[in-house]
C-alpha cells in the first residue's frame, strides 16, 4: 500500500527548493487516507520543525516520518517476533 496514494501529487506539484510552511499553506487542506483513519497533509508536516526541502524525495520522506500512528497498521506487530509457547509457527528456514 502507497500510504500517500491521496496526496502523492502534492510532492511532485510543488517547485522546490521548499519549506515546511510552503507545504502546509499550499497542501495542507488535502486528507491522506491512512490504514487507521485519517490526517491532514498540515497535521503531518505541522510535527516537523521548519526545514527546508531541495527535493521532492526530501519532502515526501520527512512527511513519511511524521505520519501518526495511524499509519502504521496493526500497531506492535512484527514478523519476526519468536512463536509463543504452546503456538505452532512456520518451520525454520535456513538461507
């Protein structure tokens, strides 16, 4: 899943370089549909210290960062932690 699929055009849209407060004044408005819910593109960025973006890769990873938890799925959740006891889990690989 592309968590910003609903905003992604705001990144390339924008001349850069760019500030924080560029983003949020001319994106701000635009919703990112998250797996838990939803935020605002000024929620995102208003986490962020005021930075300036040379890129569209810059901005768009700082966002990434800020993005609540919300975004993050099934919170605590994590593939390789060890079968509890009692549990069968999937045989050992060895590569």
């Amino acid at each position: 899943m592309r968590m910003f699929d609903s905003a992604d055009e705001m990144f390339t849209a924008q001349s850069y370089p760019a500030t924080t407060t560029d983003l949020i004044e001319a994106h701000g408005h635009l919703t990112l549909e998250l797996p838990n819910g939803s935020e605002t593109v000024a929620d995102v960025l208003g986490r962020l210290t005021e930075e300036t973006y040379d890129t569209e890769n810059e901005a768009r990873l700082a966002a990434y960062s800020a993005v609540s938890q919300k975004g993050i799925g099934r919170k605590g959740y994590s593939d390789r932690d060890p079968i509890a006891m009692g549990e069968d889990g999937p045989d050992q690989v060895s590569f």
